[in-house]
C-alpha cells in the first residue's frame, strides 16, 4: 500500500498461510560450480515451506513447489516475492513473472518487493541470513547430493527444534509428540 507521502506501508502477516514469501540464495560446491535454492516461508508462523536445491531453477521448477504445497497444504491469501525488473529477463527476474502471471488464475494475491529494498522482504531476508550463516558459511559441499540432503537436514531442525526469538523461543512447526496411553491392568 502507498500513502500519500509516497511511503510504502507493507502488508504484515495476521496468521497462517496468510503472506508466505520467495526467494533465491546461491551457494558453490567444493569444485566451484554454482547451484541454487529457492527458499519459502510462511511469514506469519516463520516457517519453512520448502528449500529446492538444484543446480538451475527454471520458472516451472517454482511453479511446480508452488502447486504441490497448494495441494499439501493449501493456498496463501498472498505471495511475497521480487517483481520482472526487466522485458527479456531470464533468472529470478524471469520466474517472478511467470509465476505473477499464475497466482490470479488461482487466486493467490501477490505482493511484490521494490528492487533494492530488502528492508520490505524483512522474513526472508532474516530467514536467508540464518541459512547463510548456520549452514552455507560452515559447510563445504563436495556434492549436489550432499548440499541437498544437508540443507533439507537443516531445514527440519530450523522448523521443528530450533527456537525462534519472535515467536516465544519456540520452533516454527514443532513435531507432534504422540503421548503414549497407558492402560491401567
């Protein structure tokens, strides 16, 4: 939303599935060959949707995330990411179109980031920064394999064990312990 003194006020998550947010982190493997991840949050819960770790991330590569957590979980009310910066663009720039021009179709809003302004894209950009600095910056990946398996690794812990200061120094999606019923003899 634009105010008349020409700031913008960002939309701020009320609750689950309400705002969730995408971006792209980089990272090389040991042999210096680059990959990618696509990162998805919910910024209300600040939890970790997805972490796609590949080589090349093509838009249909993020449309594909999208629709299977549509269908896993549900749609958001709105989706939070980098706007087209440019006509003829291929990379992020590229994605965030095709996937500007999908989210009406299903009615998922979007909500898009002025280039050059990370302060709007606070969740995610606190949220890469604490996979840049509790995993990227501490882990040579010899391996493809090895930075996915890692990163989905890390992924679970930041979701399910590790505490988060916003939210009480609880997790984001702490694992469901099944108490275990006791029968009385």
């Amino acid at each position: 939303m634009w105010l008349n003194d020409g700031f913008c006020v960002r939309l701020r998550p009320a609750y689950r599935d309400h705002v969730w947010n995408y971006d792209f982190v980089a990272d090389r493997t040991s042999d210096g060959r680059a990959f990618r991840m696509l990162t998805l949050i919910d910024e209300h819960t600040r939890e970790c949707l997805a972490i796609d770790t590949a080589r090349k991330l093509s838009s249909e590569d993020v449309l594909e995330r999208l629709s299977d957590l549509f269908v896993r979980r549900g749609g958001p009310a709105y989706i939070r990411s980098r706007p087209t910066l440019r006509v003829g663009a291929r990379g992020p720039e590229f994605t965030a179109g095709k996937v500007r021009e999908w989210l009406p179709r299903i009615g998922v809003k979007t909500l898009f980031i002025e280039p050059g302004s990370p302060w709007e894209n606070g969740y995610c950009e606190s949220f890469n920064g604490r996979l840049r600095d509790e995993l990227l910056a501490r882990e040579q990946f010899d391996t493809l394999l090895e930075a996915k398996v890692l990163i989905e690794r890390w992924r679970r812990h930041y979701n399910t064990v590790r505490p988060h200061g916003s939210l009480g120094y609880s997790p984001p999606a702490p694992e469901a312990i099944q108490p275990l019923h006791v029968v009385e003899a």
